[in-house]
C-alpha cells in the first residue's frame, strides 16, 4: 500500500512540473512575438490551445469530473494545428491538396471513432495511434527534406528543426502509449501511474524543444 501511495505521489509531482512549465513556452512567445517568424507563431498558436486545454483537463480533474472529452474534441484542433505548421515546411515535398485531405479524414476518422468505437467518456486511443502514426511520418519527411538540402543551414537556430525534433521524440515515445486498450490501465493502479508518468516526463521533453523553439532567432533569408 505504501509503494503504491508513493507510486501516485511522485505521478503527481510529475504531472505537476509538466503543467507548469507549460506556461514557460507561452511567456517567450507573447515577450518575443513580433520577433517570432511564421513556424513560430504557428507553434504559439498551438501551445495556446494546449495551455487552455490543460487548464480545462485540470479543474475537470480536481472537482473529480471526467476530463477525457475534452481531448476528444482537442485531438482535432491539434492535428490541424500540427498540420498547418508542416504544410508550407513540406510544399516542395507535397502539394497543399494532401494536407488538406489528411485534415479532413483525420477529422471523419476522429469523430467516427467517439461515435461508433470509443466512447467520449474513454481515453480516444485510436484517434491518438493515428495522429502519432501521420505526425511521425511528417517529421521523417521534414528530415529527408532538409537532407535534400544543397546549402548548409545552422539547424540550432532553426525553429522548425526544434519543432520537429520534439514532435518525433514525443510520438514516437508514446506512440505504444496511445495504443494501448482503456482497460488495460482502467483505475489507479501502479502501471497507470507509471505509464502516465512516463507520459509526463515527454511532456516535459517536448515543452523544452517548444521553448527553444520560440526563443531562437532564425537568420533572415
């Protein structure tokens, strides 16, 4: 019982530190946003929603009510968003039309899945599977494309470069995360902490690429 208690302090904490140090990325995007180039005011729009979703998620949580469909509605806006900012990355890659149809039947699969398969008071793991599926195949694609590059480009300094290294090392960790069936870590269990926890701590990952992401000035072409 002990290891247990234990088990969901240190998840809380965890969650806690990740929460926080959302607001991290939001402050440099508001002091630095006339500053901030078009990838990185698409990514403030996206950390944006992803503050006002975790604020939402978190009271839901603390007066004991069901937060899960609130990601079921989020997980389309944040395919979009995530969509939006690869779109002109990869146009000489792939059309606009492409991207437009991957919003779109992203969006069917997503609502079809809440209404048919997973209801909107579980976790939308089939919805979720899928975006980590097509935004790692983005990524991988951002990374060929950049080796097609013929000039050479300090990728420090390149806010898509930290954009898209943190969407590949968050959706592929949790890429078996986001498969895995409700009733597998169904409660407060040991594992459910564990795995969340986990899940926290790319969280916090992702939120520092974000950051240096929006804090680094790319040199103007």
């Amino acid at each position: 019982m002990q290891e247990t208690l234990m088990t969901k302090e240190v998840f809380e904490n965890i969650t806690l530190v990740a929460f926080i140090l959302l607001f991290l990325p939001l402050v440099v995007a508001i002091v630095r946003y006339k500053f901030l180039n078009s990838s990185q005011r698409k990514l403030s729009i996206l950390v944006l929603c992803i503050v006002i979703v975790e604020i939402t998620s978190r009271l839901l949580w603390y007066k004991k009510i069901n937060n899960l469909p609130v990601y079921h509605f989020y997980i389309i806006i944040e395919f979009i968003l995530i969509i939006y900012i690869y779109r002109d990355e990869l146009s000489r890659l792939f059309p606009k039309l492409f991207f437009t149809i991957l919003s779109i039947g992203f969006t069917i699969f997503s609502i079809g899945n809440t209404l048919f398969l997973q209801d909107i008071n579980t976790f939308n793991s089939n919805a979720t599977t899928l975006l980590g599926i097509i935004v790692i195949f983005l990524s991988l694609s951002y990374f060929y494309a950049l080796l097609k590059e013929v000039k050479y480009s300090a990728l420090e300094i390149n806010p898509m470069f930290w954009i898209n290294a943190g969407f590949l090392i968050y959706f592929s960790s949790n890429l078996i995360l986001f498969f895995i069936n409700n009733n597998m870590f169904q409660g407060s269990t040991e594992a459910s902490y564990l795995v969340w926890g986990l899940h926290a701590i790319v969280n916090i990952v992702l939120t520092i690429f974000y950051t240096i992401a929006l804090w680094v000035s790319p040199k103007k072409p």
